[in-house]
C-alpha cells in the first residue's frame, strides 16, 4: 500500500481533531478525501506529509514510518497544502530550480521544463510568482509538489482560484496522474469528486463517516428506488399504480410521472413490460438517485 493509516488520533488540547480513523490509499488511485470544514481532512494530510505529529495510531508511506523515517516518508510524497506557500519575490523558474536543489535532482532543467510544460505554466515561466493570478500559483504549487517524481500526492483543495478552462486542465492532469501514482486530494467542489475520483473518503467530526466509490455511496443512501417516465400516449396513474413493486405514483405533468417502488426494487423492466401489453410508447424512464451534494450533505449534516 502506499498510504496506510491505521487508528490515527490527533487532540489539540480538549479538541480531538481526529478520532481514531483508519484506511488505504493504494497505487493508480485517485482518492477524494472530503468533509465539511473542521472535519479533520487537512489535520489528517498534515500528519501523512510529516508536518504534524500525532497524538496516537501510525501512518506510513509507501512503507515508511512517518514518526519512526520521517526523511525517507517525506521524499515519497508530493505536498500541495491549501494555503500553498510560496516565495512571491521569486520567478517561477528560479523557485522550481530551489525545489530542484532541495531533492538534489539529477537533471532539474529537464525536470523543470516537462513540469512546465505539464501544468500549462509556459507563458508564465519568467514572471515573479507575485505577479501571478491565484490560478498560476497554484500551477506553479503543483509544479513544485511533482518536480521529484514522487510515489504519492497529497493536494489539498487543488483546483481553488482556477477559472473554468484551468479547471479542466488541472482536473485531467489529476486523473492521468492517479493512473500511477497515489493521489489523495480534497475538494469543496463535487463535481471534481464524479469527474475524478476512483474512491471517496468523507469525514466528519474527525471521524470517517464513508468509505467507497460515489455510484456505491448514492446507492447506499437512496432508501427507495424511484424512477421517472414519460408516455407519448395517456398512462393513467390508477394503471400504473398496479405494476408489480409500485408503492406510489406521482403525476408531474402531462403523461410524466414518477413511480416509488416498494424498498430498493428495480421497476424498471416492469414498467416496460407494462407499456407493451398497454401499447403506449414510452418516451423517457429514469431511475432517480441521489447526486453527490445530497449524499455529502446526508453523511455529514
């Protein structure tokens, strides 16, 4: 595994910013770790990347102790922190070629020109990093975190102050990255987490509240099976109500309805069973479930 954390807790005096959480990260995943703020998702990255301590349970990189080998976790793992540090009065060479220096990279001109080039900082590259859009600089701070090639990447809120195109831009060059690497980044915007994510981790309170893919998250909080449809010809809803499963019908607008069915079943084929033997034409069945936002919200409100 590349991450492993197993029983971490971290206590800020009476505080327990992280209770007892446990869980994996592995290789060629891109793991979107989530919570509202004060959760304990950014105490957690800061304990993985050796910037805090914690208070008990142990973390290692990549087999590295991040207490016990402290050096050897460190030059496993890429950091973007979310405030992203950096030194305004430098240009963005220069400071890539000072990162360079720290990992006595072998080659850091060749390195520095293909992170350039990956994270779109071309017409940028001469300029002081102060004189950089909060886009740029967060280009120039995943520039920094990838320069040494590392195994994992830790990205806390990645994509905050990119406008729409750089967002696209920075969201691919994720989703390739987790194709070999280890990559746990969290993120207010759900989007990124449908569009990105293999896994998704959400935390709440300091305690991790769900573990999984998000198809398997919204499955498991849709306690009913619902699903639209629309006839081209009248369906009347005394009918449909005696489709095999069907709890309720609901009538949205003309010949548009929408059927609860009786816990998780699938009414799906049945209601396509039933508009052959009716000889009605059916111009839209869906099955409804919960999108992203409302799962979050369910798990952490």
């Amino acid at each position: 595994m590349s991450v492993t954390v197993q029983n971490l807790t971290k206590i800020y005096g009476a505080q327990k910013a992280v209770d007892d959480i446990s869980f994996q990260a592995h290789p060629g995943e891109v793991l979107g770790f989530l919570g509202p703020n004060g959760a304990g998702k950014t105490t957690t990255m800061k304990v993985i990347t050796c910037f805090l301590p914690q208070t008990s349970g142990s973390v290692s990189v990549c087999g590295f102790d991040v207490e016990k080998q402290s050096m050897e976790a460190r030059r496993q793992i890429g950091y973007l922190p979310e405030n992203n540090p950096l030194y305004k009065d430098m240009y963005v060479r220069e400071y890539l070629a000072f990162v360079a220096r720290l990992h006595q990279l072998s080659r850091p001109r060749q390195r520095i020109d293909e992170m350039v080039e990956m994270t779109g900082l071309g017409r940028e590259q001469h300029k002081p990093i102060g004189a950089l859009s909060k886009g740029y600089r967060q280009r120039v701070g995943l520039a920094q975190a990838m320069l040494h090639n590392p195994a994992v990447l830790i990205l806390d809120e990645p994509t905050s102050g990119l406008d729409p195109n750089q967002l696209a831009d920075i969201r691919l060059l994720i989703k390739q990255l987790g194709q070999e690497k280890t990559v746990i980044f969290s993120t207010h915007i759900m989007q990124e987490v449908k569009a990105i994510c293999d896994r998704v981790l959400i935390i709440n309170k300091g305690r991790i509240v769900a573990d999984d893919t998000v198809e398997k998250l919204q499955q498991r909080i849709t306690a009913e099976s619902v699903v639209t449809v629309a006839f081209l010809g009248k369906a009347p809803g005394d009918a449909l109500k005696k489709i095999p499963g069907v709890k309720s019908v609901l009538e949205l607008g003309k010949n548009h309805y929408q059927l609860t069915a009786e816990g998780k079943v699938d009414l799906r084929p049945a209601i396509f069973d039933f508009a052959v033997e009716k000889g009605v034409k059916l111009l839209e069945m869906k099955k409804e479930v919960y999108d992203i936002d409302e799962v979050f919200h369910r798990l952490t409100r």
